[in-house]
C-alpha cells in the first residue's frame, strides 16, 4: 500500500489531487500538509513512498525544502506539483534533488502518468524538460541565450521574490540568508540580465519566458 503525502495549501487543489490519487491508486494511503513546518513534522513520523509537493506553501523554502525532506527520508521521491513556469523552474528543481516536475494546469491524465512515473521508475520527465535537456546536451559548452537560464537556484529565488515586491530584509529572513547576501544576488542577477532597475527586471523577464521551451 503506497503511502502519499499531499502538500497543498489550497483545499480545492488538494480535494481534486486526492481524487485524482485515489482513482488511480484505490489503496493508497493519502496524508495532507498545508505548511513546510507541518510537512517536515510529517514526514519524521512517517515513511511516505511519494511525496506531491507545492512550492508556494507557507513556510516554503523554496530549492532547500528538498535537501530538508531528503535528510529525513533519503529515499523518498518528490514530485514537483506547481502552478510555476515549468520551463524556468523545473530543471533548477531537479537539480535540486525532485524526481520530476508537474504543472498545475496538466491534464488528469498527465498527473495520473507523472504519479505512477515516479513511484515505478523513480523520475517523471515532462516534454518541457526534454526539450531542455537534449538542448542543454548539444550546447553544453555555450551559454544560453536566454539570461534567465543563467541564473542559478538561488538567484533565481531571490529575483522571484523582488519581482513580487519583496523587500531586502524580508528575502533575507525568508531564505535564511543575509540582507548583504541579497544585495549581492541582485547585483549579479542585474547584471546578468543588464537591468538596472526591478521595473527593467520585471520586462525583460516577461520578454524572455516567452521565449523559453516549451512556451
């Protein structure tokens, strides 16, 4: 019996999600969390097999909540459930340690496919990351052209952050980090993407996603 933990903090996402689950895997045991606090809880009192995890929950750390869930259950998988841009941020999430990255608004059939993927074979693998991965195969010794996928992990959390209007100390306290250290991830996403301004930031940042597989 397959033991899945559901973090969600919406109810009607987490209702269908279940439903979706249990369709498709009629004994499967599906526990819920709405925060990273009350998934981490979780997860040191239970030995899940899959774990379906949001990235905007209350208390997310974005990247680092898989290495936290990793330390306390080496062998679990996760699979990346996000309303995110799949083509920005799935391939950060796999490198961060995800078995595979599902958008939100994928058909059931497609989330039905993503589950038993991970749970039989350990990673689930979207057209998207394809595409990205054979890309990254043939230009491996090039830069993109696309300066948003020159940003690392956690540059590209903190330029997220200051996009949704976040402030120094509060993207410091949020990602554990120092406001010097966020000042200094925005200097270098600045300059990487040339901007010298977050108005600048926020166009060029529009002006490339739809440039990027996938889109």
């Amino acid at each position: 019996m397959k033991q899945i933990l559901l973090v969600e903090d919406h109810s009607i996402v987490r209702l269908a999600t279940r439903f979706l689950i249990n369709d498709l895997l009629e004994t499967a045991n599906v526990y819920e969390a709405t925060s990273f606090n009350e998934t981490l809880k979780q997860v040191a009192a239970t030995r899940f097999d899959l774990i379906m995890l949001d990235i905007n929950i209350p208390g997310g750390e974005g990247f680092n909540m898989i290495p936290r869930i990793k330390r306390l259950q080496p062998k679990v998988y996760i699979l990346i459930f996000s309303g995110m841009d799949e083509s920005l941020y799935a391939m950060h999430y796999l490198k961060a340690g995800a078995n595979g990255f599902l958008a939100k608004n994928s058909p059931q059939q497609t989330v039905k496919a993503a589950i038993l993927s991970v749970l039989e074979r350990g990673r689930y693998v979207s057209e998207v990351v394809q595409q990205q991965l054979m890309r990254n195969t043939f230009e491996a010794n090039t830069n993109s052209e696309n300066p948003l996928e020159n940003l690392s992990q956690r540059e590209l959390e903190v330029m997220d952050l200051l996009l949704d209007g976040k402030w120094t100390k509060e993207i410091a306290t949020q990602l554990n980090i120092t406001g010097s250290s966020v000042s200094t991830y925005k200097s270098r996403i600045f300059e990487k993407l040339e901007v010298s301004t977050i108005i600048e930031m926020f166009v060029k940042v529009e002006h490339y996603k739809n440039r990027l597989p996938g889109e």
